[in-house]
C-alpha cells in the first residue's frame, strides 16, 4: 500500500550504531560504480559551504584541508559528502560514568521547509505528499539550502554536481515499498508508514506530531 502522508520514526533506543541504515542508503542511492568522484570547479565551493554552515574543527573542515594538501578527495571525502543519513556516536561523562547515544543525522522533511523558502531556482521542493526533493536540474549549488538546514542534513553530489539528501527512498515508497534504511535495519530501530494510518500515529508522542516533521525521532 503506497502511504498517502509518508513518515518515518527513528527509535534511539533500538540503535546500536551498526551502520547497516547508512550502507544501505549508499547502495541503493548513491553508488556509482566505476565511476570516480571529481571535485573539478566545486572544490572551491565546497570549502566556501563548509564554512558558512560552521563546520570548522570538524572532520568536514579536516577533510577540505586534507583534500586541499593532496590527498585522494575519492578517499577523503567519499563518504562524508556522499552519504544522505548518518549515525553519530555521541558520549557524556567519564568512565566509568560514561553514557552513550546514537545520533541520527538524516533530512525531516520539514512541513514548512526553510531549505525551500532559500532555493533561489525552486530546485528545493516539497511534494504534494510532503517529501522535499532536489531537481538537480535546476540546482546551481549556491549553498543557501545547506546553510538553511537545522539539521545539517545536506551535502554535496559531486556527480551531478548538486546538493543531495534523503528522498525518504521517494522512487521505492510510490511502489508500495520500504526506504532502504528502514527494510534494512535489524534492530527495528526505523519504522515507517502513514500520517493518516492510527495504528503508525499511536507510536509517536504528540508533541513530536506537531513539530511538522515527516522523519521522527524518538529519544
């Protein structure tokens, strides 16, 4: 059954940070094989964006200085900018206090997308079922969506040559199928289905509900 009001819920607690959502949204979205990653003339742009959206000290602003001083930019920077969903591990405390969390970074399909309000080609846009989108098409890679993102959920294609996301496997979900991520995930950790379905509804708190959000996670 093809989701009228599309939604996704991350449940942290069932998260053991194995990866297996990340590797298999690559597979199924992004792997070009034998095809090589070419910076070209968005090198430049790509340490212009990195800086805007504040990513220095991070491994982001290590990677561009790296690329920059000769090394591989397929080795270095494939799966940074090549990847649409990311599982974080963040740690508090000192041993043997030490708690830890598996963070998710991934598109939310924001109702009221401020990516889309900033796309100055319209190439940002959200479908009439509410999933933003990218026609890399139209897109000229000005940054303005990756600085607007509170998510820090965009990156760079540099195959197309255009900014990427999550499309919530948007090809897959209008055939009645599963994200990749989500059929993938062995703990259950993501779940997906219908606004408009009770039983999907149920899981999620309503004050997540009225976030706007079409990707919810669960803390």
């Amino acid at each position: 059954m093809i989701a009228v009001k599309p939604a996704m819920i991350i449940d942290l607690k069932k998260c053991v940070g194995c990866g297996a959502c990340t590797a298999a949204c690559v597979m199924e979205n992004q792997y070009k094989e034998g095809k090589p990653l070419e910076l070209g003339v968005i090198g430049e742009l790509l340490s212009k964006v990195i800086k805007l959206r504040k990513y220095e000290g991070s491994p982001l602003e290590e990677a561009i200085k790296r690329v920059e001083s000769g090394e591989s930019p397929e080795e270095v920077l494939g799966k940074l900018f090549m990847t649409r969903t990311n599982v974080i591990r963040l740690e508090w405390g000192k041993y043997p206090n030490v708690r830890a969390e598996f963070w998710h970074r991934i598109c939310r399909h924001c109702e009221d997308a401020p990516c889309a309000h900033v796309c100055p080609t319209r190439a940002t846009y959200v479908t009439k079922d509410g999933v933003v989108m990218v026609d890399k098409n139209k897109c000229i890679l000005c940054g303005a969506c990756i600085v607007a993102c509170p998510y820090a959920a965009r990156g760079v294609d540099v195959y197309s040559r255009a900014v990427d996301k999550c499309t919530l496997c948007y090809h897959r979900i209008r055939k009645g199928l599963l994200p990749a991520c989500v059929e993938t995930c062995p703990t259950g950790a993501r779940s997906f289905g219908d606004l408009d379905d009770p039983t999907f509804v149920s899981k999620i708190p309503k004050e997540k509900l009225e976030e706007g959000e079409r990707v919810i996670i669960l803390e």
